[in-house]
C-alpha cells in the first residue's frame, strides 16, 4: 500500500477508544489517566514506506531505553493533535510545517505509566536534518514497514493492569525489540497498511 493509499484508509475511519469504556475508576491512577500523544512520522524511501522512530535514553524514570514515536505528555489547554506536533519538534527537530497528518489512530493504554495516548499519523519529509534532543531522545531510527511486517517479527503476551487483562505486543527485530503501546500502534498501522 501507497502512503496515499493509507491516507484514505485513514481518513474513512472513526478512530476507537478501547479499552477505555471498560477501566473502572477504582483501578486507575489517582488522578486517573494522564493524557499523552505521539506523532507516527512515515516516509518513502527507494519506493518503500518507512517509519520514524526514537529511543529513549537509559537514565529516564520513564520508558528508560525503550523505542518510541516522538511525543508526550499534552499541556493543560492543549489539544493532543498540537501536543503530537510540539513534542516532535521538540524531541527531533521536525518542523510542524513540514508535516502531513493524514489521521488519527485508535487511543491506546500506557499500561507502565498510565497514560491514555493519542496518535497520529503524519507524512515527513526525508531526507530530513533530524537531530535527537540531548536528554530525551538517544538516536533515532528508520525502519521499513517490510521489517516489521516479515514473518515471526511479531508476537503477543497478556499483562494484567488497570483491573484488566491486555494483549501487550512486541515486534523483535535483528538487536532491537519494541514493544508496549509503540508495539500496539505499530500493529494497528501495519492492520490498515496492508489493507486492500
């Protein structure tokens, strides 16, 4: 599929919200969820779509070393698709301007941190100045969809947290696993990527 092509997919759907219709506010955090978006940045590259990633460096409280989208936490008064947008140009240096959103994902639970995420997917140019932010993000990555899609990359296991029980996803890759709500959002774009 062509990023035009997902740009239709994505602008004829309704994006979801589960599970958070079935979380009971006695499990939740005090406070509740905080809320948090990431923008999915894709791009072509030899005729083939990519995905932009970020790693977290080890000394976060947060995430510490894991593979992300480029994101966080949206501001009091702020709408998640300005925070997605804030976040990237903050923590890689990605100019709103030079952004193509094409959609929303479904919402996803940050079963570690508590987190309900919202992300969109935009189209970025490349090549690109990318430049990873000194303490926050530790080296950015550039990945064919193809790998994430082969054969065996991905698998699934249950977590309990929140009063439920989740299917937590992990996409193992030669020296790298993702996994978590990266993982999760990975799978759902890879679901609309590779519909006809």
């Amino acid at each position: 599929m062509t990023l035009g092509r997902l740009r239709a997919v994505l602008e004829g759907r309704v994006p979801g919200s589960f599970p958070f219709d079935r979380l009971r506010p006695e499990h939740l955090p005090p406070g509740g969820l905080a809320r948090a978006a990431v923008l999915v940045p894709l791009f072509e590259h030899d005729g083939e779509p990519h995905v932009l990633l970020t790693v977290r460096p080890g000394h976060l409280k947060r995430h510490a070393g894991q593979v992300s989208f480029p994101g966080g936490r949206v501001e009091q008064g702020e709408d998640p698709r300005a925070a997605a947008l804030r976040e990237a140009e903050e923590e890689i240096g990605l100019e709103r301007a030079r952004v193509e959103l094409l959609g929303q994902l479904d919402e996803t639970l940050v079963l570690t941190s508590g987190f309900r995420l919202t992300p969109w997917v935009a189209v970025v140019p490349y090549p690109y100045p990318y430049a990873a932010r000194p303490g926050e993000v530790e080296a950015i990555l550039y990945l064919p969809l193809s790998a994430l899609a082969r054969p065996g990359a991905h698998r699934t296991e249950h977590r309990d947290a929140y009063g439920e029980r989740h299917l937590v996803h992990f996409y193992d890759l030669p020296g790298l696993t993702i996994w978590g709500a990266t993982a999760r959002i990975l799978d759902q774009l890879l679901v609309l990527w590779s519909a006809r």
